[in-house]
C-alpha cells in the first residue's frame, strides 16, 4: 500500500509528540540522528527503550504503556518481526499514528492499526520525507 504524502506531510509538519521506539544513547543508530531531526522540527521525542535511556534531554520509558500523557506517533525503529507487538501497544495506548522506519513493516499489524483508526507510514524515514513535504526546522 502506498503511504498517504497529505498523511506524512500532516505528521511532519505538525509539532506533535514522538515516541522513538528503539531510541537509545548509541549516535550511531539511525534513530539518535532521526530523534535529533524531530526536535529540529518542533517535535518532542521520547525515547522508548528497555534500558530507559534519557535522549536529546528527554527522559525514555522502558515500553509505551509507561509513557505519560497522550502520545501523537510511534516511530518504530526494531526489528519487523517486534513490530507488530509495538503497533499493537500504539493501538492500546491511544496513539494517533505509527511510522515504520525503512526496511519495518508487519503487513497485518499494519491493517489492524488502520482498521483502530490510526494513520499508517510504512518504509520511510521522517528524515527524507521533510525535505520532501517542506518540513522546516523550527528557530
């Protein structure tokens, strides 16, 4: 299924809050530069990750259920074969999107988040779709 451009450009554009599933300290992941990038463009980042880790200043949480306060997208970056567990605690705690990362996808977690009503970004970075939909860094 193609990915909704209006959708991505909506999440992008849209300062909203993040959590960075798979976020740690380790810059040499893909997702500290992505994290990074979000703050750069108004969003909050919390990181999620089973060591808890405070990233870019903000304070991480082990899973999303510990997470407090409503949470706008869940950017996965695991393994596929985690993430339909994750798209799954998206649904429970409420969150209004999920975005799988490049090379992430669970095409069954996928549909059941489409079918809870959430928005579905599949194979993208959020770091080459802003250039893309105008996404500007916030002074």
């Amino acid at each position: 299924m193609e990915n909704d451009r209006s959708l991505i450009a909506d999440l992008l554009t849209t300062p909203g809050r993040w959590a960075v599933v798979g976020l740690s300290t380790n810059r040499s992941r893909a997702a500290y530069g992505v994290a990074a990038y979000l703050a750069e463009l108004g969003h909050t980042a919390v990181p999620v990750h089973p060591k808890a880790e405070t990233v870019h200043g903000q304070v991480g949480y082990p899973d999303l259920a510990s997470v407090p306060g409503p949470i706008d997208v869940v950017d996965v970056f695991v393994n596929s074969s985690h993430a339909g567990a994750v798209i799954d605690e998206a649904i429970a705690v409420g969150a209004k999107a999920v975005w799988l990362q490049l090379g992430v996808a669970d095409p069954d977690a996928e549909q059941r988040a489409r079918e809870a009503g959430l928005g579905v970004v599949v194979n993208a970075c959020p770091r080459i779709e802003g250039p893309r939909v105008g996404a500007r860094p916030r002074s």
